[in-house]
C-alpha cells in the first residue's frame, strides 16, 4: 500500500494550464464517484485515529485535497487503497506538525488498518438511500432552515424572494440555506450527524 | 513531504465553498461570475474539493421535489396532485413520502438537467416531436421517463413546442406555478421576481401550486401573456408578431420594435458577459428599431451612436452609452 503514497510535494498544479494528464471534468468526475461515496468509511477511520474529534473536518479536507491534486496528475487506478493511505500520510504529517509525539511513535498507531471491504449497495438500492438520506438531512434541521432550504433547492426561488417570504435578512437565508447545503453533504456522504451539530453559522 | 504553508482550515474554506455554490443558483449568474469561480477554484485543490462535494450534494438533491405544508384543508389537493403526477411510480412514492414537521416530500422521478451558460442556446427533440428550446443562462429538469412529460424550469427561458396528448398533457413547474399544456407552442421566462408565460398556439393552463398563498389560475389563448409574482397574476395580450420577436433568439437574433433602450440594452446583457451600461437616464425611454444578432453588442452601440447621436465608450469588459 505504500507504494501507492501520493505525491503531492510537487509543484503547484494549475489545472486549467493543459498541461496536466488529467483535465478538471476528470479529476472531478472520479472525486464524486469514486472518493465521495467512501466519506463514511473515511469518517470513521479519521475518528479512529485522530486525537481531537474536532480536528477529523479539517482532517478529510486535507485528505481531499491530496487525493485530488495527485488524481489530477494521474488517476489513480483503486481509489480506495490510495484515499487510505492518503488518509495515513495526512495523520502522520499532523502528528509531525503539531509536534505532539516523536516520529517513531507514530509508526505503533493503528494507522494502516484498512477498513475490509463492505459490499456495494445496488444500483436501484442506491437511488432510495440517496433519497432516505436526503430526508434524514431535511429532518435534522431546525424547521426555518429546513424551509429556506426547500424554497431554495425545491422551489427554486431566489433568496431575494425567500427573505421576503419568511421575513428575514437576505443573509440570513443565505446562512441557513449553507448550513442546509452541509447538513445535505454530511448525510449524503459522511452519514456523521455528530459533526451535523457543528454547523452553526450564527 | 510537508507544504510550508499549513493546510486551510476546513470551515472557512466549506463556507467559501457553500457562497459560491449559492450564488451560482442565481438567476442573474453570469459568465462573468462563473470566470471568478473558476478563478476561486483554480487558485486551490483545497477549494476544489470542498466546492465538488458540495455541488454533488445540491445535485443530488434535485431528487427533492413537490414539498407542500400538509395543512388540512390542503391536504387534499395535494394528494390529487401526487395521484395525477406520480401514479406510474406509485410504489416509489409510497415509500418516498415522509412527513417532517409539517412538510411532505415526495421525490422527483429521475430528471436529466439541461443547462445553458450566458450566451448559450440549445436545442432538445424529442422522439414524440416536442422541441425544447433553452436560450441564455438557464436550466430545466426534464423527467427521464418521457411518458411523464414532467419538467422543471430552474431559472432561465425556454420554448416549448410541444406535440399534444390529451391524455397526458405536459406540465412545467416553475417555483410556485405549474403551467400545463393543451396542446401548445409557449415560452416561459423565469425572472429574479416574476413568471412570464407567452403562448404563441394552442392552449395553456398557468396556476399557482404555493399552498401558502392566494390560489390563482388561468388559461391562455394565443398572443396571451400571464405575468405571475408571488402574489399576483395578471394577463395581457401581445400581438402574435411582438411575441415572435421575443422569439428571435431561437435564430440567434434580438428582434426590437419600438423596443426601449433600457429594454434592448438589457436583452443584450443576458446574452453577453461584456456588458452595455447607459450612463444616462434621460436616454432610457429612446425606442429602437431593428435585428441583430444576440452577440453584435458592438455594432448596436454603432448603430445608437448613427441613429440618435449618442456617446459610446469601451471601459474594461463595460461599453458605455452616454448624451
């Protein structure tokens, strides 16, 4: 599995430049289908190995961006093997970084446990996860918020009109309609409502 | 192996992210803000990744579709829309239906998503003969199953040429209104704050479906116009030549007749990123004549320069029109 470290201490990348193998569309096409579905699995590897719980956010950020910037390169040919590693080289840098144990310590962590494969979930079984999910998101939130999101995503209408509607700041739908967008994204791909809690823009 | 600088923190760059992902919903999205975005996106791989999953979230949530206030006494409308609208997917939507907190959500039959950038024009058959046509800056869902005869208009223009079926009329749901087929050629025009439903043959039905507010209806006969807010509905009648050149986009052409400045200044801005700004208000109300085509920005200063005398100045990606 370590022959498949990234490497992302190239130079920077300057996708729209052409001269990277891999073009925008691409990197991106494979990010949703291939890296997003396994966030859950993520989530749970990172909660396992992070010292701070508060930390795993910035944590799949940063494994994201690495797997991406490399993809960009060079698709990888199994995601998963690479995301983990990834996953494990983002870990052992921020131990480093913070300074907070010696390297050699590092190496005794459960860091390379890969979680075993879980069977894929079937096409049409997939669709009504999606949607499951989706509602699950819509339940979690707190009612006005669930609504501006809905007359932004359902019903279309500008936040010009959403605001005028529910009598609020137009920036205050805009915050509820982001933290819709997380709560949407979370469930959708990390299934972490613990995290869900922390997204408050007020 | 360790960049110099620290890595982002998540939050902010999620929030950046989420702005971004909100302002392209706007109706007045233009290519210009899209340049910035692609700018915003190039500059990280950080912003990328957190920009792409949450764009695939708001995608996926297209799934989300016709969520009325289970109130009583709208209860029952609102399950003959659901019997009319989704009998063929009846077990999906059995399932499907959840009650929260007031609301229920019924999903959306699978829809493709049809968009055009600023400029942009396209063009979709279909097998049965109906043409949809998307002019600037728009994006319509059309159900998969096309014996649905279900769309979507997000935001945008589109013509509709539809090939009737009285026994499944095709219906358009734009925010709070559905406008319904009865065998029709209609363009609908979705603004920042109103509706416009032209009908240029046959027969439509325009209504609200916002249980919230007053309940409106009406039917369009050709050279109708149905204007619709939020809170209103009114219809006026074009002739049928004045809305053909409202048309002239189909051709790639902006048709004015007796059209404001102001009017045909903002025509051209919807198809342009460089943008027309006139500087002066006393010249707004001037009427212009003529066709051109949507890109020709240049030559219709030319012309208002020849015709009324005024002042044309290039100021970054602005023409200015001035006395």
């Amino acid at each position: 599995m370590n022959d498949e470290k990234p490497s992302w201490n190239n130079e920077s990348v300057h996708p729209r430049a052409g001269d990277t193998a891999v073009s925008w569309a691409e990197a991106k096409a494979w990010f949703v289908r291939d890296v997003l579905p396994l966030e859950a699995m993520l989530m749970r590897f990172l909660q396992r190995n992070c010292r701070n719980t508060s930390d795993v956010e910035d944590v799949r950020q940063e494994v994201y961006a690495h797997v991406l910037r490399a993809a960009e390169k060079s698709l990888p040919e199994r995601t998963k093997p690479f995301l983990f590693s990834t996953a494990r080289n983002v870990l052992i840098d921020r131990l480093r970084r913070e300074n907070v144990i010696p390297i050699d310590i590092a190496a005794d962590l459960d860091l390379t446990v890969v979680p075993s494969e879980e069977p894929g979930p079937e096409r049409a079984v997939f669709a009504r996860e999606t949607l499951r999910r989706l509602q699950l998101a819509l339940n979690d939130l707190p009612p006005r918020c669930r609504e501006a999101l809905i007359l932004k995503r359902v019903e279309g209408l500008s936040l010009q009109e959403i605001s005028r509607r529910m009598g609020i700041s137009e920036q205050a739908v805009s915050n509820y309609v982001q933290r819709g967008i997380f709560a949407l994204a979370d469930q959708l791909y990390g299934e972490q409502s613990a995290i869900g809690g922390e997204h408050d823009l007020t | 192996m360790i960049s110099p600088d620290l890595p982002p923190s998540a939050k902010p760059v999620r929030e950046e992210a989420a702005a971004w992902l909100l302002r392209t919903t706007a109706p007045d999205w233009s290519a210009k803000q899209q340049k910035q975005l692609d700018d915003w996106l190039s500059a990280s791989e950080f912003h990328r990744a957190a920009y792409w999953r949450l764009e695939a979230a708001w995608k996926e949530a297209a799934r989300l579709a016709a969520i009325r206030p289970s109130k009583p006494d709208r209860a029952q409308a609102g399950k003959a829309f659901i019997r009319g609208t989704f009998r063929a997917i009846a077990a999906v939507a059995v399932f499907a239906i959840v009650g929260i907190g007031g609301y229920q959500i019924y999903s959306r039959p699978d829809v493709t998503v049809y968009a055009t950038p600023v400029g942009g024009h396209r063009t979709l058959t279909f097998p049965d003969g109906t043409i949809i046509e998307l002019s600037t800056n728009t994006e319509v869902s059309i159900a998969n199953d096309l014996t649905r005869r279900q769309a979507w208009l997000t935001k945008g223009e589109v013509y509709f040429q539809i090939a009737h079926n009285p026994d499944h009329p095709f219906v358009v749901t734009v925010g709070g209104h559905k406008v319904t087929d009865l065998g029709t050629k209609f363009l609908i025009t979705r603004g920042e704050k109103r509706l416009e439903v032209a009908l240029l043959e046959g027969r439509a039905r325009v209504e609200t479906i916002n249980a919230n507010g007053p309940q409106r209806a009406t039917e369009l006969t050709p050279g109708e116009v149905a204007v619709a807010t939020a809170d209103t509905m009114s219809v006026t009648k074009r002739p049928v030549a004045k809305l053909s050149n409202e048309l002239g986009w189909r051709k790639g052409l902006l048709i004015f007749d007796g059209t404001t400045l102001a009017d045909a200044v903002s025509e051209f801005n919807k198809y342009n990123v460089e943008q027309i700004v006139i500087r002066d208000p006393s010249i707004l109300k001037l009427r212009v004549n003529g066709t051109f085509p949507v890109h020709a920005r240049q030559e219709f200063a030319d012309v208002a320069h020849a015709v009324f005398g005024l002042r044309v100045k290039a100021q970054g990606n602005e023409t200015l029109i001035f006395k």
